[in-house]
C-alpha cells in the first residue's frame, strides 16, 4: 500500500485502487408490532489477478475488478434467515459516476430468469439508501466517524489498511418477509475498508457493538496461526473516541457445528477491554449463520450483549469440505424441489 493520506469524507466513500475494498452494513430493526429483524448487507471490490484466490485468477485473469455481494435478512422471533449470495455481480453503467457513492448491481446469474436491482446509494454525506431483494433502507448518521486506529490506518499482522465506521445509523424502512414489506425502524452500522494485501487462510473474530448507553465499539482478534493481533475502537455518545490494542477474547463453551463444511464456530464470547474497565457477555442470537462463497465459509450475523446488540463475524474457522461436491448436492436439492411441484 503506498503511504498514508488522510481519509477525506466524503471523497474516501468512493472506490480506491486497492486489492480489496467493501462497503459493508449491518442493523437492529424493529416492525410495528414489536418483531425484531437484523441484517447485513455487503459490496464488494476485488482485483482477481492481485488477490491469490485460485477461483479468480483462472476465471477472472483478464479482470482488473471484480464485485460480489452478500446480504441476509434474519427474523430473529423466527429463528429464520434469507441468505442471498452473489458470487459475481454486475454494475450498472452509471456505478461510481457520482460525486457521491453510487452502486447499481444485479447477481450475474439471475440476469437470464429475470432480476431485481440491488443498490448501495449516498444520497448526501453520511446518508444511505440501500436495496436487495429483501433490504429497502435509508440511515443517517448521528456521530461523526469513527477512524479505527485513530487516523482510520491499521496493521494487523504487518498488513495495511483503511477502515472507518459510521457506527450510529438512524434506520427506517421496509423489509421483505415472505412476500409481504414490513415498515420498520431502528439502528445500523456502516464499515468501509480497502487494502493491498492478497488472500491467505489467517482467523479473525470480528465485533461491532451498539450499547444501550451511546457507546459503539469495534474489536477484532486477527490470528496468522503463529501470533495474534488485536485492535478495540470505541466512539461515545458524545463522538470522544478511544483506541486500543489490548483486548481480550474468551470463547464460551456453546458453539455451532455446520453440516456443510463441518467448521465449528463459538457462539458465546466473553470480551474485556481493561482499560476501560469493560466486560462484554456475547451470544448469538441465531446460530444457522453460516455464508458459503466458494472455497471460503465464514459466520455472520447478530449477537445479543450485556446492556446492547452487536454483530458478529468469524472468519478463517477451519473447515473440511469440496466446494464443487456441494454446489452439486445444491442442484440436486433444486431440481429435486422443482419435481416435487410438478
């Protein structure tokens, strides 16, 4: 990575020359009649002849950039996710025209059946308006962001990068559960971080934290399976921001196994931040959270937390599965549904 300029707001929200970048959203939402849902929702930017990762370099070698999107909607009183996994999106013509951030994609695949447009949009500075097939969401900061590290420049196992957060999202709009659009409300959060660094099989336990009293904190654990890095960033609710890098990461004993890659992931955590004097007792609130995206399986999603909500991602759990065996027992499963409706 060339060397370090401050990030600019909102210039820095548009796509940089970087190996990886990705705008990511997280939320807490409630409907009308008290339903809780939570959601992720997640672009990104990658450069397949940089990166290493073999499923892109063989196809995509011609490619400066690639995109692929994740997003899930979970009810959480249900117990139930909608997982929608693009493994290529296409963007529209007038992507990163803007001088604001402005993304129009579709999954690659869905283009021949017929597609519903997906949009990531900054209508003004630190405002967003987001779409899926289930996501129809707009969310204003109340906090200035936060800069991870203090500057918004981190190192993890000697790896660079820049990274922000809107961590404090006023959030109204619709959801879709089952057919039927729900209004609804509540809070989000909002990473976005680009990099030079290529793709490798390290372990990192990520968290994003919204307490009860204004507090917002970011931690993470990155593992290279010889040392460890750790980073906490805490924004109050006045905007007073702390940095750390001593933190604790305690896995419970209740953890989730999947059935398809065979990884296991803790869902109960226990978090200490001693300078702040800080414990954090961490659950998921739906364990089935597994993404699968490709030859890469990671857990994401909502976590319920002393005094607060959060969000969880873990990445790099190790895993014993063959992606193509399971994309063919995938087809399998669909072609098996479609006959059963004939």
């Amino acid at each position: 990575m060339s060397a370090y300029k401050k990030i600019k707001l909102p210039e820095d929200c548009l796509p940089h020359d970087e190996n990886i970048e990705w705008w990511y959203f997280n939320g807490h939402l409630k409907a009308q009649n008290g339903n809780s849902y939570s959601f992720m929702d997640c672009l990104f930017k990658a450069n397949p002849r940089k990166l290493n990762i073999p499923y892109f370099r063989k196809i995509f070698r011609r490619q400066k950039n690639i995109y692929f999107a994740h997003s899930v909607l979970l009810d959480i009183k249900n117990a139930k996710s909608y997982k929608e996994i693009q493994n290529i999106s296409i963007l529209s013509k007038d992507s990163f025209k803007r001088p604001l951030f402005f993304a129009n994609y579709c999954d690659f695949m869905a283009v021949a059946k017929g597609y519903i447009n997906h949009e990531i949009a900054e209508i003004s500075p630190n405002v967003f308006h987001i779409k899926t097939e289930n996501l129809d969401l707009t969310m204003t900061a109340r906090k200035k962001p936060l800069l991870e590290n203090g500057n918004g420049y981190i190192s993890v196992d000697n790896k660079f990068s820049y990274y922000y957060s809107l961590t404090d999202l006023k959030t109204e709009g619709l959801i879709n559960i089952k057919g039927e659009w729900v209004e609804v409300t509540g809070r989000s959060w909002f990473d976005h971080q680009w990099a030079n660094g290529a793709y490798n099989k390290d372990q990192w336990t990520w968290f994003s934290f919204q307490l009860d009293n204004g507090t917002d904190i970011m931690c993470v654990e990155y593992d290279n399976g010889k040392s460890k890095d750790y980073l906490a960033d805490l924004i109050r609710k006045d905007g007073t921001q702390k940095h750390y890098k001593k933190v604790e990461f305690i896995p419970g004993k209740d953890k989730w196994s999947s059935r398809k890659t065979k990884a296991k992931y803790p869902m109960s955590w226990t978090i200490k931040l001693p300078e702040e004097n800080l414990e954090l007792n961490v659950k998921a609130m739906i364990y089935d959270q597994e993404m699968i995206f490709g030859p890469i399986n990671y857990w994401e999603g909502p976590v319920a937390v002393n005094g607060g909500v959060g969000f969880m991602e873990l990445v790099g759990y190790p895993s014993d599965y063959n992606p193509l065996i399971l994309a063919g027992v995938r087809l399998a499963q669909k072609i098996k549904k479609r006959i059963g409706r004939k």
